[in-house]
C-alpha cells in the first residue's frame, strides 16, 4: 500500500503522520504538495492536521480549493481511503466529502489534552482492528473542533453508523452527540478530530492510536 500525506501551507501535523506510517508501520508514503493536480499511484491520501492558510475565512475553507483536492475528491469517489484529523477533518468538511461543518469551541479556548473516546463503529476500514464500544485515549488539539450538523443529517449520521468515535466522560468542544469522528456513507473517508497519528509509540507513554493504522493496512491491498 503506497500513502499519500498532503502538505498544505500551515499543516503542522504532516510529519507526525509521516512519521507514524514510516518509521512505525514501515509503509511505503510520501509528502504530495497541495500544489500537484494528481494522485495517481497512491492507495490511500491522508489530510494532516494543523493551521492551513493561517484558518483565514473558517479552518479549512482556503485548503478546500487547492490544486490537489480534486484528485483527493476523485480517490474519495472511486472508494478508495481519504482520512482527515483535525485541520483535515475541517478540509474534509469543507469539500464536501464529509456532512457538517466544524466551528470554534464552545469554550472559546484551544484545548490541548488527551481525552477519552468510544469506539462506535469498529466496522471501518480505519477501525476493524478495535473492539465494538472499547474506550480508547487519543490528544487533541483544537480550536475548532465542535462538530455541527442538522438534526436530520446527525440522525442519518446515527442510522448508517458513520459514527466512529465519541467522547467519553467528556465533550472538549461542545460536539453535538458527541461526535469525534465521522465516515460517508461508504465509509471509505473518516475525518475526526483527535490525533491518533500522535498516540502510536510506546515511548510516547499512549499506542492507542496505533490500531487505526493497522486496520487500514490490514484492510489494504497489503497486510501489515
């Protein structure tokens, strides 16, 4: 499996993600700039977190129209992997390839800490390798990260399990339900807001993030 990490002006996260992929899972990835118009060759495209374009306008609106989100949009369409964390969550949101929109926290504040999740849907292709309804501790780090959407699209979101994760014991933001992470319908894109990309290396004291990875290698065309 050959990954993909975008690199927007003002992603911070790339590196981590990088890093996650191939030093700890050993996958064949590589940096694209958000100025190349294609993906071809690529299995899977990752969206890092971080501050793309300074959050001019909204998080995310500015990275939205960039020369690499048609091909991101075109692998979303063609079934293949598309994850966002954080600032790529907002991207996501932003494109269209996820429902709803993530604004500021209701407490006005950024919020960096590590934070307890619900596993809602171990029924992914980025969570198979989790138990149904485990708890799991992953960082975040936000400003923007409260989850929004109509009352008919957080029931549509609840009907077809795109919930993936919730917030346990707490809720950081103020997202409605709850909500952490989401898929499509498909469930071949997941955009959530904590970093599981910072949380997969004993050393850093937290694997939980590990098994996100490896349920996407294991559900690839190669197994890790």
């Amino acid at each position: 499996m050959k990954i993909a990490v975008v690199v927007f002006p003002g992603s911070n996260c790339d590196v981590d993600l990088y890093e996650a992929l191939h030093t700890v899972c050993h996958v064949d990835v590589e940096y694209v700039s958000h100025r190349a118009t294609s993906l071809d060759g690529f299995d899977a495209v990752m969206l890092p977190g971080g501050f793309s374009y300074g959050d001019y306008l909204r998080s995310g609106a500015i990275a939205r129209f960039t020369n690499i989100m048609p091909a991101v949009v075109k692998m979303a369409h063609a079934g293949k992997p598309v994850f966002g964390t954080c600032n790529g969550f907002q991207i996501l949101t932003e494109a269209g390839l996820l429902p709803g929109a993530l604004k500021h926290n209701n407490g006005q504040k950024f919020v960096c800490k590590t934070v307890p999740l619900e596993v809602v849907n171990n029924q992914t292709l980025f969570t198979s390798e989790y138990q149904a309804h485990e708890r799991i501790n992953l960082p975040i780090a936000h400003a923007d990260g409260c989850y929004v959407a109509s009352q008919q699209t957080l029931d549509q979101l609840e009907d077809h399990h795109q919930v993936v994760f919730r917030y346990a014991d707490e809720n950081p933001n103020g997202s409605l339900r709850n909500i952490a992470g989401i898929t499509n319908e498909q469930g071949n894109v997941l955009g959530m807001m904590p970093h599981p990309e910072r949380a997969v290396e004993a050393i850093l004291g937290n694997t939980d993030g590990l098994r996100l990875f490896k349920s996407l290698l294991f559900n690839g065309t190669v197994k890790a």
